[in-house]
C-alpha cells in the first residue's frame, strides 16, 4: 500500500529555501564571521612571528590564546559556515559527542602523557 | 533557517519511521558522516604530530624560522606567506557558503558566480602550497654542514636541514594529505558549477548538491585552521 505521510529525500531539501530577507541577514552573519576569522588570524600570526618559543610563562599564554583563538575559529566555521548551528539537535550531538570524547583521549594519552614519557627516557644517562 | 529543522516534532513521530530524525536528506545525513571519519582521520594525523614534537621537544624546529620566504622577494618574512595561504582558504570558504546561500534562492547567476571563485581560490591556494613544497625541498642557501663536512640543503624523506627528520616527514604527510583534499574539493567544485551552469538544479528545484559538495570545502578549511596552529604556529 502506498502510505501518504512520508516524507520525500528533496522536500528537505526545499525546506531549507529562505526569502530574499532572510538572505540578506544570513550573508550579515557570513561577513561578522568572515571578519572575526581574518582578524584572528592576524593576532595569531603576529603572536606567531613575534614570539620564539621558549620555557617561559609568556610562551605558555601564547600557546593557550593559540588553541582557544583555534577552537573558537572552529566553533564558528562549524556552526555558520557548515549550518550545523540550524541543523537539528540530535545530529549536533551525533556528530560531535563521540568526535569530542575520542579526541580528547588520544591527545591526553598519546600526544600528553606517552610523548613525555619518550622524551623522558631519551634524557636518561642509561 | 531550514524549516524542517526548527519545527519542534515530537519524539515518538520523529523516530516512528517515515523521515529523517535528523530532519536532513540522506546525501547531506551521509556527507556529515563521512566528515566525521575524515576528521578522525586527521586528528590522528596531528596527534601523531603531537607526539614527535613531545618526543623532540629541545629540537623541534620553530615555524617562523622555517617558513620565512615569500615568492620574489627573499628571506625574512617570517610566517607571511602561511598566513596569506590561511586568509586564501578562509576566502574561498566564504564564498562557498554565499553559493549555498545563494541556492537557497535558487539564485543561478549567483551560486555559478561564487562557486567560480570559489574553484578560483582553491587553484591559488594549491600554487600556494606547491611553491612552499618545492622551497621546503630546496632549503636555504647556507644549508646544514654535517659532521663529516658535507653540506645539506633543503629536506626530503631521508635528510632535514631544518631538524629532526620526523619534521619533515610530517610536513609531506600532513600537508600533502590536507593538499590532496584541496585538490579533490577543488574537483567536486568544477563537477558541480559544471551542472550549476547546466541548469540541472534549476530543473531539480533545490541547490543542495552546492550544500553538500560545500560540507567537504568548509572542511577542508576547517581541517587547515587546526593544522596552521599545530605545524606552523606552536
């Protein structure tokens, strides 16, 4: 029997048609992003070309506004320029759940506590 | 912005059959799936990367020693010519998503317009790349003198000048494969402007091929955001 209530592949797709209104407040968000994106990376390649890496306290601020600058970079391709931000919230948390656990137990087991261990050892007099 | 993704749908209807309870297509419900697998892909990559650099840490190279040439005019620009690559890939994504947004009003003229750029960028971004490749390979005037006085330049897959040779394995490795991605992203993009300027989607009355051939270019950029700060930066 054929059933009536499915919901046809392409009606998604049609869904997701905005008026020429919308438009125009959607491409504003790309270019605030757009902005923000250039101007980070800017900061970051100053910091970058201006400071030497060292054992300092000031290199390890550096290092930290890096890596947020890069996460918050991320955060806002992923959510404006990919559109998860509008995609429902199931499939954000599909994606980025098992993404975010996996990653932060390699970095901490891999790239943190084993890469100090063979540094370690390459130090020993034996 | 998507209708169908806002609507609040009650759970049992949502997962009783019938539609997507992701509220999205399959292609683009697939797409992300992929980018998933690609992106642990790539978090391998830079955690193995990660590693070295632990591993090495006294002799790890600094990026800006390194990378501080620029094309024409010589030595000391530290960074310069990475970071014009970095603002040519963020471009090239800003025009991708205006397509996507332009195909959401299923505005040919404008989806074919920035989709060309987009491609446009994405050659640039790659000439970039293989400039910086073959200075990579060629190194520096001065070059490294080894103990037995022979004289080194430049690096490949069994010398380094710049340090320890995992560096420049890494360099080929994480650069190349992000490159590759370049490259068929920069694919997929004529593919599809090819059928933008058909008119196959004007007949098919939506433009989410652009969307989703536009997923993999955001990442893309996305994957060089993380592999400009971990390479070049820290």
């Amino acid at each position: 029997m054929e059933r009536d209530d499915l919901i046809v592949d392409e009606s998604y797709a049609i869904n997701a048609h905005h008026s020429e209104e919308a438009g125009k407040k959607i491409r504003r968000d790309i270019y605030k992003v757009t902005l923000f994106l250039t101007l980070a990376t800017i900061l970051e390649v100053f910091l970058g070309a201006s400071f030497k890496r060292n054992e300092t306290f000031t290199w390890d601020v550096i290092v930290t506004v890096f890596a947020i600058l890069t996460l918050v970079k991320a955060f806002f391709i992923v959510t404006v320029f990919m559109h998860l931000g509008d995609e429902r919230k199931n499939i954000q948390r599909t994606i980025l759940i098992p993404y975010f656990f996996f990653m932060a137990y390699m970095i901490i087991l891999i790239t943190i506590i084993e890469g100090d261990f063979q540094g370690l050892i390459q130090t020993l007099p034996f | 912005m998507a209708s169908e993704a806002t609507q609040s749908i009650d759970n049992t209807a949502l997962w009783d059959g019938g539609r997507s309870p992701f509220g999205m297509s399959y292609g683009k419900n697939m797409m992300w799936f992929f980018l998933v697998s690609d992106a642990l892909t790539f978090g391998g990559l830079l955690i193995a990367l990660g590693f070295a650099r632990f591993k090495f840490a006294g002799e790890w190279p600094m990026g800006e020693e390194v990378f501080q040439s620029l094309p024409f005019l010589g030595n000391g620009f530290p960074l310069v010519y990475v970071a014009l690559m970095t603002f040519i890939l963020i471009i090239s994504s800003v025009t991708m998503v205006l397509a996507v947004e332009a195909g959401h009003r299923n505005d040919k003229k404008t989806v074919a317009k920035w989709l060309a750029l987009t491609v446009l960028f994405g050659i640039f971004f790659l000439g970039s790349q293989a400039w910086e490749w073959s200075h990579f390979i060629h190194g520096t005037e001065a070059g490294l003198t080894l103990a037995d006085g022979s004289v080194i330049h430049g690096a490949n897959m069994s010398f380094n000048e710049y340090g320890p040779q995992l560096y420049a394995n890494f360099f080929f490795f994480v650069t190349g494969f992000h490159g590759f991605h370049v490259f068929t992203g920069v694919l997929f993009n004529i593919i599809i402007l090819i059928m933008v300027l058909r008119g196959v989607f004007e007949k098919r009355k939506h433009y989410e091929m652009v969307e989703k051939v536009g997923l993999y270019w955001h990442f893309v950029d996305l994957v060089w955001v993380f592999v400009f700060t971990i390479f070049y930066l820290v």
